[in-house]
C-alpha cells in the first residue's frame, strides 16, 4: 500500500481530534497493584484477573473520551510484546507473538462494547524500543532495526488494528527501520519519538532531523509522527510551525512529570503532576503546531489525566 494510502484511512490526519489512553504501566503498577516484568503490560494477559484488570483500564479511557464527545486513540498494552523481551518476562517467543494478536482482540472486544462514542475510535498495535527506551546503548542500523521489528508488525497486520505505532524511540535508525518493516505489510505506521529536557531525542538528534531522516529513508511511508514520554515544557521549546517537518508532527503523549529520565529512573514514587495542567500545556502545544491531532498521557498518567484533556478539548472545539 502506497504511504498516501495508507494515511488516508486515518481520521485524524483529516481534522479528527482524538485522545489517547494514558500510562498503562505506570497506572497498573502504582495504582492497581499489578506486578508487571520489566513494564511489560501483555504479561496480564496471561491470567483471568489480569484480563479484567486490562479491560476496565481501556473501558475507563473509551468510556471518558465519549463522555467529552471527543473521538479515541488506544494502544495495545504490548509495548514490550516484542522477541528480545521474551526472555526477561519469562515466555517464550511464539508465546510473546501470540500476545499480540490476542491483546489486539481483547482491546477491539472493549471497544466494540463502549456505547455512545463520540468520535472515530481507533486501535494501534504497539510497539516499543528493543532498548531501555530511555537511554541509547546498544544501536541497531536501519537494516537490523527492520529484522527485529518485522516479526510483530506482521503479527499485527494479521489483525484489524488501524495502525502500528512504536514509542519510546531514542535515535533515528530504529524509527527507520520499523517503518519499512511496517511499509512491507502495507499497515499505516507512526514513528514515536521521545525527547530530553532539552527536546532532544536521548542520541542528541534535534526533533525535526529525525523525523526528516526517517522520511528521507523511508519515501515518506510514514502516516505521521509523535512525541511520547515527555512533560510539554520539554517539547515546546523545539517546536517550529514553519519548519518543513512541521505537518508530519500529528501526536504527543505527554508525562504527567516535568522531572528528566534519568529522575524518573531514579524515582520511587510516581510523580502525577497536574492534570489540568497538563491538559492545558498539551493544548498549549496544539495552540502552535495546529497538526497536532491525537493527544494523551504516558508515563505517571491515568484516566483523570485523560478526562481533564477531553474537558479542555471539548471546551475548546465547541468554543
């Protein structure tokens, strides 16, 4: 599938403005208690108690972002779903590939089930770093990035996700390498960077080179990009409306901490900030790069955060 019609099956690149869910892990661990194997999510899949720990989570967001009549953005809890992680969870590879699929259908099935949504309501299949996330040590090309990737973005093309999305990402390669892997099956595919305090990504590459190498690399298969796992304050600074790359940025899921990484590394008690606050440093955001159409929560975020967005968000689109 060419990249303009990949994107074109995508509602928030033609002005829906959607929300997207929050931290999941963080939310599990801090809030509901839940023992989560190097912030591995899909490791709740594995019992009944978990699933329904999963499903009242995503139920919560979708039911919220109907509730302020704006329309929804979730991700698969898989963001650690991938074969180098298998063994630090204690399961085998086929069984990590199978989480995929199985976490797209209980997402979906919650979907399916939530009356009266407002909007478009998408699923994406995530993806996370093969690394920290936080910090770049071991440093994929374009081509192995592609290898290792490849295995669960075809495993969820199998599925009806809308989109696949990889967040978390430090350096530029392996944004590139997970867009071919995803342009092979012809899925839409949203590279998802994060920033330092300096807005930055963790490898020291400005924002905007990223996003233009990937593109340069990839043909521009790319549906968009996002900025995920920082507090506003460290996105703003780098952003530039008139800037060629400006139209390609369309999502920020922001901390709910204005602390750096390597803070938050360090942390023992979750930081969960304001979330009015950082609604209105997330709309804040929107008021200067007007392509910023999916907005939610990472890491120290849960559905308050959410539902205190979706009230600036429908105050704002009504007003």
């Amino acid at each position: 599938m060419p990249a303009a019609a990949a994107s074109a099956v995508l509602p928030q690149l033609d002005g829906a403005v959607l929300v997207t869910d929050s931290g999941i892990e963080t939310d599990l661990i801090f809030h509901h208690g839940a023992d989560l194997p190097a912030f591995a999510a899909f490791t709740l899949l594995r019992d009944d108690d978990g699933r329904v720990l999963l499903e009242r989570y995503f139920r919560e967001h979708l039911e919220t972002a109907a509730a302020h009549g704006v329309g929804s953005l979730v991700e698969t809890p898989t963001w650690r779903a991938s074969a180098g992680w298998a063994a630090a969870v204690g399961w085998s590879v086929p069984d990590v590939v199978r989480a995929n699929r199985e976490a797209y259908e209980l997402v979906d099935g919650v979907r399916r089930r939530v009356p009266n949504q407002a909007g478009p309501s998408l699923v994406s299949g995530c993806l996370g770093p093969r690394g920290d996330g936080y910090v770049v040590s071991e440093r994929m090309s374009a081509e192995q990035a592609r290898v290792y990737h490849q295995q669960q973005v075809e495993s969820f093309a199998e599925t009806g996700v809308d989109l696949v999305s990889l967040l978390t990402l430090g350096y530029p390669q392996e944004a590139i390498g997970f867009v071919l892997a995803a342009a092979a099956t012809g899925v839409p595919a949203v590279p998802s960077f994060t920033v330092e305090v300096d807005g930055r990504l963790p490898d020291g590459t400005a924002l905007g080179d990223a996003i233009t190498a990937v593109d340069d690399a990839t043909d521009g298969y790319a549906a968009y990009f996002m900025v995920n796992c920082a507090h506003p304050e460290h996105i703003a600074p780098v952003l530039d409306p008139t800037a060629p790359w400006a139209s390609r940025l369309v999502g920020v899921r922001a901390n709910a901490s204005t602390r750096s990484h390597a803070e938050l590394d360090e942390a023992t008690e979750l930081d969960d900030g304001d979330p009015v606050a950082l609604a209105a440093g997330l709309l804040g955001l929107r008021d200067t790069m007007p392509a910023l159409s999916v907005l939610g929560g990472c890491c120290g975020t849960d559905v308050r955060h959410i539902d205190a967005l979706g009230s600036a968000l429908g105050a704002a689109l009504q007003g």
